[in-house]
C-alpha cells in the first residue's frame, strides 16, 4: 500500500471497503492539489481552487481542454470514489472542501503579502487549510445523520480540539523541511516571529498546549446528547473517528517518508531531528 494512504487505512476501522477506497482517494486528490498550490501565486491558486470546485460539483461534466490535469483527478474522484456517499455525506463534504479550498487561497495571498498572523489568527485559517473538516466527513460518508448532529456545539467541539491536535502535529513534525524554504505557514514558525522563545521552548509549548487538548477532548466526550436511537450508536462510531483520526495522524508522520524519509520510526522513538540548513 503506498504510504500516503496509512493514514486511511488506519482510520476506516468500520470495514466498509468503498470507503476506505475513497478515503485513499482523497488523499491522493489532497497530495496533488497541495504539490500545485504550495508555491502557487494568488491568482494562480485561486484558479485551481475554482477548478477543483467546479470539477467536484460537476462530475458529469466534461473538462476543457489544455486544463490542469487536477481538474480531471477532481472530476473523477467526484463520479467514482464518492458513489458511496449519501446525499447529506457529499453535501456536507462539497461545502467543506469549498471552505478548504478558499482557505488555502488565503494561504497564498498571506504568502504573497509576506504576512505571518498571529497565533490566533494563524489557528482561525489552518483550521481549513488543514483538510480535517472535508475528511472526517469520511467517518460517515455512507450514512444518513442528520444536519442537528453537526451543528450540535459539543460535536463542534470534539471536531476543533480534534483539528486543533491534527495541526500541532503535522505542524511540528512537518517544520524542518518548511522552514528550509522559508515557509511560514506553521505554528513554530508563527510562534517563532512573534515571541522570544527558541525552538525547544516552542516545541514544549506545542506539547503543552496538545495536552490539554486531550484532556478537553475526553472530557467533552462525555457531555455528547442523545440524537435519538436511530443515530446514537452512529454518532458515537463518529466521535470515536475523530479520536482515532489524531492517533492515525501521529503514526503516519513517522510511517510514511513525507517528512523525515526513512527515518521516521527512529525519530519517533528519539525524538530528535536535526536541523536541515535553511535556503534563505
């Protein structure tokens, strides 16, 4: 199994197969919209954004000519790998996207603009530009749940501190090879401009602050209500997903090559990465 698809197969532990096939999928639609738009200019980000989007509404419709080849990765994963969602799964799953998407544009014009927000502001974005909002639609894609289960505010809850984890990690772990190119979109780096501490003390801060986000994410597990029979058990496998899915994203950081190459179980084990130099 290539390695960007870990991440799902540790995730799709309800045995549904045409899930965890789309789930895969998305990834491989994540990995190539991000390759284009990490050093994207604004508007060519925003023209790959409305690519996407249009591709992912429109399955039916044919792509034009001379396009980037995501708009037909996006085409085809809307008509083939979403076959399995229902109705309420793929309307919810298009609006986030479409927010993913958008956040992202953001990202290149903060990027253009040379602009580095503070934490909180930089939490409000990468909150979107993360993924985790279209992809723990997967966690339910073939059911039926109701909208009141979404917009329920403990369930919105459990999915923030849920993302909030998924960031720290990634962000951590994804830093040396974004700070040799000067990235800025990362909460070391963001911690970084704006305060005195060095990279140790950031990187405990990182700790810290994930900490406590467990300690609220269990807590608040056990505030979720009733949304009847019918949905409960469904619910429940739910925000069981949304746990699982921070765990998953911890072990496919150090399984997979993406950020520390071969070496990843090792780092997992040590804890130590060596600084790579910095091109600018």
């Amino acid at each position: 199994m290539p390695r960007k698809h870990l991440t799902c197969a540790i995730l799709t532990y309800l045995g549904v197969i045409d899930v965890e096939r789309a789930a895969c999928d998305l990834m491989k639609l994540f990995f190539v919209f991000d390759l284009y738009t990490d050093t994207a200019t604004l508007h060519e980000a925003q023209q790959l954004a409305a690519t996407v989007m249009d591709a992912l509404r429109n399955p039916d419709k044919p792509r034009p000519s001379g396009e980037c080849i995501i708009g037909e990765i996006a085409r085809q994963f809307s008509k083939l790998s979403m076959r399995c969602a229902s109705a309420g799964a793929r309307r919810r799953f298009i609006a986030k996207f479409d927010m993913y998407t958008a956040a992202v544009v953001q990202e290149a014009r903060d990027r253009a603009e040379n602009h580095i927000r503070n934490v909180h502001d930089y939490f409000l974005l990468r909150r979107h530009t993360i993924g985790a909002m279209p992809s723990f639609t997967f966690l339910h894609l073939e059911l039926e749940l109701p909208d009141r289960v979404f917009e329920d505010p403990v369930i919105q809850k459990l999915e923030k501190a849920s993302t909030d984890m998924i960031i720290l990690c990634n962000d951590m772990c994804s830093y040396n090879i974004e700070q040799v190119r000067g990235d800025a979109h990362n909460i070391v780096a963001v911690i970084m401009h704006h305060t005195q501490l060095n990279l140790n003390e950031i990187m405990k801060w990182i700790g810290d602050y994930h900490s406590r986000l467990e300690k609220a994410f269990l807590a608040e597990m056990e505030f979720v209500p009733s949304f009847g029979e019918e949905f409960d058990v469904e619910v429940r496998c739910y925000v069981d997903g949304l746990g699982n899915w921070v765990r998953a994203n911890d072990c496919w950081h150090f399984e997979s090559y993406r950020y520390f190459g071969t070496s990843g179980l090792e780092v997992q084990k040590s804890r130590k990465v060596v600084l790579l130099p910095s091109l600018r």
